[in-house]
C-alpha cells in the first residue's frame, strides 16, 4: 500500500468503526462467526482463504 491508501485506509475505519480496536473486534467475530457455517456453503478453500485474509487485517490493526 502506498501512503495515499494508508491513509484513506486509516480514514475509513476512524469514520466506520472510531479506531483500530473495534473494527478488529468484528473481524475477530467475523472469524467466529464462519466456524458455523452450514456444510456445503461455500469450498473450503474459499473459507480459509477469508479466514487468512480476516486474521491479517485484524494484525495489521492492532
């Protein structure tokens, strides 16, 4: 990411969420959340893949 999508980046979770902590919050449900998914939903691949990508926002977040 350049500087100019960092802080556009920055702007959107203080204007969505007010701060890093709470969007992180809901990224950690989000995660919780696809442990009860109904079989056959989606491929599990596509699942882990959200997972991986959810977990490395919520990182990079806190």
């Amino acid at each position: 990411m350049n500087q100019i999508q960092m802080a556009q980046l920055n702007a959107w979770i203080t204007d969505t969420y007010g701060s890093p902590a709470i969007l992180a919050h809901y990224l950690d449900l989000a995660v919780e959340m696809l442990f009860y998914l109904e079989r056959d939903s989606f491929e599990q691949m596509e699942i882990q893949n959200v997972v991986t990508a959810l977990k490395g926002m919520e990182r990079v977040i806190r």
